[in-house]
C-alpha cells in the first residue's frame, strides 16, 4: 500500500506504535454496551506534533478527519411476567419490555402471535397495550391499547424501554391448568435484515441506518395458564319425626343440606345457593345455616334469606378445592 | 493595521532566516518543515474460505464498535534533519483504543498531562481512591520519532474502536 524506507520505519518501530499490526477482532466484537456513541455524533481526529531543528522549536497540526457514527439498529424484547398470567373469563395479561439496544432513535413495530407449536391451546390476542403510566401493572382505561394495524411502540430514545401488555382470552375448549404461549415480537421500523445491512440516509442525524446483532427483530415468549373452576351442587336430606323414627310424617321436620364443590385450579365469583320450600312443607324460621353457623332469615347484614318463598344464600367469591355447606330445615305440613 | 503587517513581515524574514542557517530560531508562523496529514480508516474483517482477515475500507458507514484505524503521516519537507518529534493525538471522546493498539506506546489517562504506559497508569475510582487505568481511560496517545532526515516520512497509528 505504501512504500517507506527502511530506517524510517524502523523509526516508527522504535517509538512503539503499530504498522500494518491491524487488530483481528471482529468488527461488532467492541460493541460492549447496550447502546454505543449516539447515532449522529461526530468523531473528529487531530494530531499535533512538536519538533526541534537546528533553528529551534516547531509545532505542526495535522488536518481534521472526521467520521459521523451512523445509527444502529437493535432492540431487545423481554418477558416480565415470572409466573405464567392466569386466564380465565378474564384474559391473561401477559408483560413484555421492549428496549432500544440501538444508538439512536427508533419505534418499533409490535406483533403477538398465540400459535406456539407443542402448546395445549391456542389463546386469543384480545388487545395489545403500552404501560402508559409506566408501572407495570395493566390498568384498564389508563393504559394505551393500541390498535390493530397500528400495534407499534412510541419512538424510543436509545436505551430506553416501555412495558407491553398483552391480553390473551383463552379459546373455547381450553381446559384448566392447560398453559400456552405467545410471542411478541418488535421490529425495527427503519428496517431489518442480516447485521450490516444499511439503509443509507435513514439514520439520525442524516447518516445510515445499520442493522445491528440483534437483526433489529427480538422476540420473547410469555406463558399462561387457564384457571377454571367447576361447581357441584349436591343436596341430601335428613327427617326427624315426633316418634323419632324418621319418618316423612305430618309434623316431621326435613333438613336439606346443599353442599357446594368447587374444583379446579380458579375460582368463582357471585355464587349464589337458592332453593324452593316443597309442596306441602312450611320453612322452619330460623333454621337457615351455612357451614353450621346460623343466618339469620330477613334481607340484613348476613350472607343468607329465607322464608316461604324460599332461601337464598351468596356465597361470593369460592376458589377451587372448597366446599360450603346450606341447610335449612321445612315441616312437613 | 500596520502593526500586525510588521509581526507577519517579520516573521517571513525570520523563517526564511531559518532556512538558511541554523543559528535563528523559527518563529511561531514559520511554514513547518514537516507535514502531517490525518487520515482515518474502517477495519471490517471478512472471512474468505472460514479465514477471517481485515481488510481497510472508507469509513462510509461507521457503528458502535466498529474498529478504525487512524494514521497520521509526517514528512520532513525541509533540508535539515528534525529531532525529537513527538506527535500527540488526543483520542476523539468518541472512540476508545483499542487495547491491543499501539504496544508500548505512551498514554495518558487525564487529558495530556502525565504519560505513561497503561499498565502504570492509575485513575480516580467511582467509589473512592485509584484503580489500575483501563484502554478506555485512555484521553491521548503519543509517539516520539527520535530523527527524521531530510525528506524522510513516515507514519504513525492507532487503533481505536467506536465507544
């Protein structure tokens, strides 16, 4: 490339520095830090060297070279979620991050796919969402929910990350403790593509746009998992009669017991137990129980009503593996 | 007016002194006997049948962690021979060397004001007291050209990588 004499090059030896000792190292193996020198900024270089002559002393500065740092583009996205989000009749949501790993400013368009192979269920994308208050925790109304066609992140200053919800109902079918996945991906709007590729003036500051390591398109994988819950209802009765020999006799008085069975890994809300006073029968006042502790029969402070036109008894919110118990008591008239 | 004419007149006289004989000092604005020209290159390693070598290109397009190699050379334009030339290059705060850049030649960590070699150099600590200095402390990079003879060039490098 260039021709010296030798002992000017010798010269150069001496002083220590290399030539031609051109360092092996890959050219992204430097790229230590999640985002480098901001895309745009400029990189100037001068030497000056100081000298002596037979006539004394002398300064020289050698010409500016200057080189401006194009944008990179990488993004890295992240599951946030430890524990696979629960799903039921309301969805799963489902917390992704989404970081700029580039050198400059960059939006990144958001695709959530719920058809992993090997899962047991295909859930369904119910709505993707921007933690707009930034706490982690989906908040229905405050949070942005993007809209499809237009699923894409806010510009992102490099480093910087937003949190994603995805909301995930599970389809038909889908049967408790079953779990999926979904992924969600984000993509470099500026564009993607085997690292190095460019896209020339698309970078800040009117240089390229370079993909990055991470080909400007990451992906993560967030699970679920359905809780159901089921109920069985179960209703027995005891008699006792005036000559204690439980017979169905006029004055014998009926205990019905419902016993209520919730299984599965979810729970239920707003249950209610109701039963009819049968023909022939007069409700015992009073004799209204859940789980052996007494109600009182009128519309007051307590969970249960009963009278001639029946009982009803809320039982509120019964996670799976509980049982709670009715009884009230009819004389047979 | 007249005065800076005089000091620029004068200083022509005196360089033009200087080129003919040794005994007068050359004054600040003195045309340089030596020239440097800067000049900066992207090292992009390719690999050809599984062996990767770097090759020098344009700096076109230049990211994060891209390696450039920097070279200045000099010329001794003049007829008497310069001695004990020194070239400083503070390093752009954009670029860090490479530490396998330069062996043995002489850093400084706070801005051009103590030299050394890295492995001697030591920095402030974030939480309290020194550390051992780093290639990414490094502020500037020089060398020192005992003699260039009439004529002579040559160049001097480093190698730094885009922070």
């Amino acid at each position: 490339m260039n021709t010296y004499n030798t002992p000017l090059r010798r010269a150069a030896s001496i002083a220590g520095c290399s030539i031609f000792a051109l360092s092996l190292t890959a050219p992204f193996a430097g790229t230590a830090h999640a985002t480098g020198v901001l895309a745009g900024t400029l990189i100037e270089n001068t030497a000056t060297a100081t000298y002596q002559t037979g006539a004394g002393t002398g300064t020289v500065t050698s010409n500016k070279v200057t080189v401006k740092v194009d944008e990179l583009l990488d993004v890295a996205v992240a599951t946030l979620s430890t524990a696979p989000a629960t799903a039921n009749s309301e969805p799963a949501v489902l917390v992704y991050s989404v970081t700029n790993s580039g050198n400059g400013p960059e939006a990144f368009n958001l695709a959530a796919d719920p058809k992993i192979s090997g899962n047991a269920f295909d859930g369904t994308i119910k709505s993707v969402v921007l933690d707009s208050n930034n706490n982690g925790i989906y908040d229905p109304g405050v949070d942005t929910v993007l809209t499809s066609g237009a699923l894409a992140t806010p510009v992102l200053g490099p480093d910087k990350s937003v949190k994603v919800f995805v909301l995930v109902n599970l389809p038909a079918g889908a049967t408790d403790t079953q779990t999926s996945q979904v992924r969600l991906t984000a993509t470099a709007q500026t564009g993607t593509g085997t690292p190095g590729t460019s896209f020339a003036g698309r970078g800040e500051g009117g240089g390229d746009a370079v993909v990055g390591l991470t080909t400007a398109s990451a992906n993560s994988l967030a699970a679920l998992i359905a809780s159901l819950a089921n109920i069985t209802l179960t209703k027995s009765a005891t008699i006792a009669d005036p000559f204690g020999t439980a017979k169905p006799v006029p004055g014998a008085v009926v205990t019905y017991s419902l016993a209520a069975k919730v299984t599965g890994s979810g729970s239920l809300d707003g249950l209610h137990v109701t039963d009819t006073i049968p023909e022939g029968t007069t409700y015992v006042p009073g004799s209204l129980k859940l789980d052996a502790a007494a109600l009182t029969d009128g519309a007051d402070g307590d969970a249960g009503t009963g009278g001639t036109g029946g009982i009803d008894v809320a039982l509120g919110k019964i996670t799976g593996g509980t049982t709670r118990t009715v009884a009230f008591s009819v004389k047979i008239n | 007016m007249k005065l800076s004419f005089l000091v620029k007149s004068l200083a022509g006289a005196a360089a033009m002194v200087a080129m003919a004989g040794p005994a007068l000092a050359a004054a600040q604005s003195a045309p340089s006997p030596v020239s440097l020209k800067g000049d900066v290159m992207l090292e992009k390693t390719v690999s050809e049948n599984g062996v990767s070598k770097v090759q020098l290109v344009e700096p076109k397009v230049v990211i994060p962690g891209d390696h450039l190699l920097f070279t200045t050379r000099y010329r001794n334009e003049g007829t008497q021979a310069v001695t004990n030339f020194v070239v400083t290059n503070p390093l752009p705060s954009a670029v860090t060397l490479s530490s396998d850049a330069a062996p043995g030649t002489e850093v400084s960590v706070d801005g051009g004001k103590t030299w050394g070699q890295l492995g001697s150099l030591k920095v402030e600590a974030a939480e309290g007291g020194e550390r051992a200095a780093t290639a990414a402390d490094i502020t500037h990079v020089r060398w020192t050209i005992p003699s260039i003879a009439p004529g002579a060039s040559g160049e001097v490098q480093y190698h730094g990588i885009v922070r």
